[in-house]
C-alpha cells in the first residue's frame, strides 16, 4: 500500500473531526431541550423561594367565606407581598348581600382589616381565613402545593402579560391547597393550571377548579402574580 501524502491525511483528520463536532452538537441540543414539567416545576419552586416581593391579583368566580358565621364571602383581592410574612391588599367581600371593599395588612401574622361600615381600621378577628402572605410559607403556601402536584404535565405555551409561557395541568390533593385557599376546598382532588415563564420560571397565572361536594358550588379561583422583586413598602395601620 503506498503512504497517503501528507495533505490527504490532514484532509481526512479534518473531515473526522467536523463529523464528530455535529453529532456532539446535536445530542447537546436535544439535552437542552429535554424539558419536563417536574424540571420547570422545581426551577419554578427555586425561583419563588428567591423573589422578595410581588404583585398579586386574586379572583374568584364563586363564593369563598371568610369566618364562621359566613357573614363576610371573599369574592376577590388585589395587593402586594413581602418576604418574609408581610401582605397588604384591598378585597372585595360580600356582606350583607352587598358587595364592599375591605383593606387588608398582614405584618408578621397580626393582621388588621378596615371597618365594612366605617373604613376605620381595626384588628381583624381571630378567625379571619384570609392571609395572603401565607403564600411566602414554604410549608403551607406556593412552595408547597408546586411539590404535592399530583400527575403534572406540560399542557402547551401560551403569552400570559406579553411573556411567553409553559402551561402545566395537573391535580392536588386538597390538604396541600387549602392553606392558600382559606380553607375554603371541597373537592379532594381539585384540577390546577399553572403558567410559568419560560423567561425566568416565574409563577404568572394560577388557576384552581373546585367542583365543590358532590358536584355542587363550583368555585374557580385566579391567581395573577407579577412584577416580581419590585420594592414594596407595607406599613402596620395604627388601630
């Protein structure tokens, strides 16, 4: 066999190598595109836990009580959170048969309500269900219902506020939403839709389907969360 001159054997090192580089790229960019919604999930939980404060709107098409005597139903809220455990927001309450609106501070779990009838502020009572700071507690809030999802799966994208995001369907066992629910679930095993930002794995959108005991009394809640890590000043009301 005569010896391959020089330059062929440089030309074939060269080929080899080019042939080796794209299939090295290749199999790294299907591995980055191997997203799940367990790995969206758990950078979503990551990034919650990182956010310092935010902006929330709450709605809710159905009717959510908010003490024992039923004489106060959360129909909706608007506000800002604030690690570590402080949220104020004004909310719409059903009372009377009428619809009214409420301000509401959270500080360090004393929490304080303005006065239905005369807009003064006051101590809330005691079993007021209505915290929205719950939702920076890992144990009890967004934290934890991200964890207890229960068969999750990758729903589609969709433009939530201009960001594009990944929506995830999946159910969650009642206990784990009802602290962020005012305790206010029937259903077991509710449905959830969740949209999170493909940007920076922020929560945008939350939406929990409770089809109520035995079918009756639906309620869906809304959860918009936005502006993220905006500074935020929440002040204790003098009472």
């Amino acid at each position: 066999m005569r010896p391959l001159p020089v330059t062929r054997i440089i030309l074939l090192c060269a080929l080899t190598l080019a042939v080796f580089s794209c299939g090295g790229s290749k199999s790294s960019d299907k591995t980055a595109t191997a997203v799940t919604a367990q790995s969206i999930l758990g950078s979503t939980a990551t990034r919650f836990s990182e956010v310092s404060s935010f902006h929330f709107k709450l709605s809710i098409d159905g009717s959510v009580p908010l003490d024992a005597a039923k004489t106060l139903a959360l129909h909706g809220a608007e506000g800002d959170l604030s690690r570590p455990n402080s949220a104020q927001a004004k909310a719409d309450v059903g009372f009377l048969g009428a619809t009214i609106s409420i301000k509401f501070v959270s500080i360090g779990g004393d929490q304080f309500i303005t006065n239905p009838i005369t807009g003064a502020w006051e101590t809330a009572p005691a079993g007021l269900g209505y915290d929205p700071a719950v939702l920076y507690d890992n144990n009890k809030g967004i934290v934890r219902v991200l964890s207890a999802l229960q068969n999750p799966k990758i729903a589609g994208t969709e433009s939530i506020n201009g960001e594009d995001c990944y929506h995830i369907a999946a159910t969650v066992a009642r206990d784990d939403i009802q602290p962020i629910a005012a305790g206010a679930v029937a259903s077991s095993t509710p449905a959830i839709d969740l949209w999170i930002t493909k940007s920076h794995s922020d929560l945008a959108k939350l939406t929990l389907h409770d089809a109520g005991a035995s079918g009756k009394n639906s309620t869906t809640w809304t959860l918009e969360i936005s502006q993220q890590n905006k500074p935020v000043t929440i002040e204790r009301p003098n009472v």
